[in-house]
C-alpha cells in the first residue's frame, strides 16, 4: 500500500474514534503513526498498534 494511502485509513481511523483525547495526545499519537508509515509496517499492523492507544 502507499504511503498516500496508509495516511488517508490513518486520517479516516481517527475521524472515526468518538473518543476524544486532547491536542498533546493527538500529536504523539500522529507522530506514531507516521513513524510505523516510514517503517513500512501495513495497515493491519499500524491498526494494531494505534488500538492500543484507545
């Protein structure tokens, strides 16, 4: 998958979460995701990764 695309089902799982989390752990949480992005990981596993956060 591309990085365009892992960043679009990023952007569409977090506009999706209707629990709210404040600016500081929106932007760690992002910084995360974009790290597991460059890391080449797959959508499945970043999934994984930010359910943990929720």
């Amino acid at each position: 998958m591309k990085q365009e695309e892992l960043l679009k089902q990023v952007y569409d799982y977090f506009d999706n979460i209707k629990k709210p989390f404040d600016q500081r752990g929106k932007i760690t949480t992002l910084r995360c995701a974009l790290q597991m992005i460059e890391d080449g990981l797959s959508w499945k596993d970043i999934k994984d990764q930010l359910g943990k956060y929720f």
